[in-house]
C-alpha cells in the first residue's frame, strides 16, 4: 500500500533540486577545490568508470579531474551544497562534511555502504548520506513512460536483484512488482567494471539475476533492468547526463 511516510514527495524536493541542477548544470569548465588545493580542477566526462576521491564510490560520466594527479571528483562532491533537507528525513538538516565525524565506522542510510568520505551528516539525528545517494532522483521513467521507478526509504517486498529485505532504500516500479535496493544498483557497475565488462552486461545481469517469470514477465523483467541501469549512471554514479542513458536505453533495445 502506497506509503507517504516512505515516498519522496518531488514537490518537496522541487526548491533543493532546482539549486542543485543549476549548480550542476553550470559546468564551469575549471574550478579550485578545497581538497586539491595544489592545481585546480577541469570538468572532463568520460564513459570509463573512476573512483571519486571526495567520498571514495564509483562514478561515472561527469566529474572534475586533474590530469597531473589522477583526482577526480563527482560534479555532486566538487560543487556540495552546504546544507540540505531530506523528505525521508523532515526533521533533520544534512550538512555537507569532508569526512565522517568521530572514531566509530558509520554507514551510508541510503545504500548502507560505509562512509569513507564526504559526505551529509545530520548532528542532530546521526544520519548520513553520501553525496550521490542525497540527491537521487525520486521518480525514474523509462522512454516510453510505461516503466516508473519510485524512490522509497523501506519497501516489504524482496530486491528483484538480491532477494532480500532491507539494505535501505529502494526503487519500486508503479506496477509494485519489483524492487531493486539503490545499493545493488551500485554493486550491478562495480562488479561489470571489475570484470572488464561494459554496461551491456549490467542490463543483461539484471535480466538474467532477476526473479522475473517467463513471456511477458521477461519482457518487463528487462525494462525494469533497462531502467535501473539508467538509474545508476544518471543518479547513484553522480552523473545527470542524458547522454548515458540515451546509450544504455540503446543497449537495452537491442538485448
């Protein structure tokens, strides 16, 4: 049953994500960044997978590098809003943090993964975000708008990827017939790059790991999975381009 406790709202999000996009969308093509004072660092984009050395995840697509140093930075983590609110989350204020506060490990809300970098942190509450996972998009609509994926902060149903429960939070089609945890997204690119693979493969593992049943089922199943790739470049990874997705939409038809 539809739960506006775990939905997010994009109304509510509608004034956080204009600033964002404006900010991101600049694409000033140099910038001096407080973690790499030595050189300053250029906006590049490149389809090959790097390690974002602001919060340490994988990225993709945009970022800001420097060549001499191999640096680079999601676009998400070398222009952070200082502070932000989160609809999961109405009575905390995030505040952007260069690295996770006090000795215990602690780990991302969103995806569960551990926080090794910057990263949002409520001093009230003790929640964080990596800065990629605080600005996912809430809803995700396939080219034909037939398949929507939902952002929730908990859903009852198993991932279509893993099986399980929990794991934080999850894309939920509009039919409620899948689910896929924000953190296998993730883990669908970090296991294709670390095989040498490309991003048709994340498409067809999401088909082929996947529960989905036989005729039609397989044909949504791959959607979904179309879908959720599109997710991971465009979101999870740091990257808005429409670029990417408008090849891995490509990648899809053809499978």
């Amino acid at each position: 049953m539809y739960n506006k406790s775990n939905f997010q709202n994009p109304k509510h999000q509608k004034h956080d994500d204009d600033e964002h996009e404006t900010t991101a969308t600049k694409k000033l093509s140099e910038i001096s960044h407080f973690s790499h004072k030595q050189h300053k660092l250029t906006f590049d984009y490149s389809e090959s997978p790097f390690q974002c050395d602001g919060c340490k995840e994988l990225g993709i697509g945009s970022r800001y590098s420097c060549s001499l140093c191999d640096f680079d930075l999601h676009t998400h983590c070398s222009i952070p809003s200082p502070s932000l609110f989160h609809p999961f989350y109405p009575k905390c204020s995030f505040h952007f943090l260069s690295h996770p506060p006090g000795d215990t490990p602690r780990y991302c809300n969103a995806c569960q993964k551990p926080l090794k970098g910057f990263l949002y942190h409520c001093f009230s509450c003790g929640f964080d975000l990596h800065p990629c996972c605080a600005k996912l998009p809430t809803v995700i609509a396939g080219d034909n708008n037939e398949v929507r994926l939902l952002l929730y902060r908990t859903v009852r149903s198993a991932c279509h990827r893993c099986g399980q429960k929990g794991r934080g939070w999850s894309y939920r089609s509009s039919c409620k017939r899948y689910n896929l945890h924000v953190a296998c997204v993730r883990e669908m690119v970090v296991e294709s790059w670390h095989e040498g693979k490309g991003l048709k493969s994340v498409v067809e593992s999401g088909c082929h790991k996947g529960r989905g049943g036989k005729g039609g089922r397989v044909k949504r199943c791959c959607e979904f999975a179309g879908v959720a790739v599109q997710v991971a470049v465009s979101a999870v990874l740091g990257d808005p381009t429409a670029l990417i997705a408008g090849i891995v939409g490509s990648l899809v038809s053809r499978t």
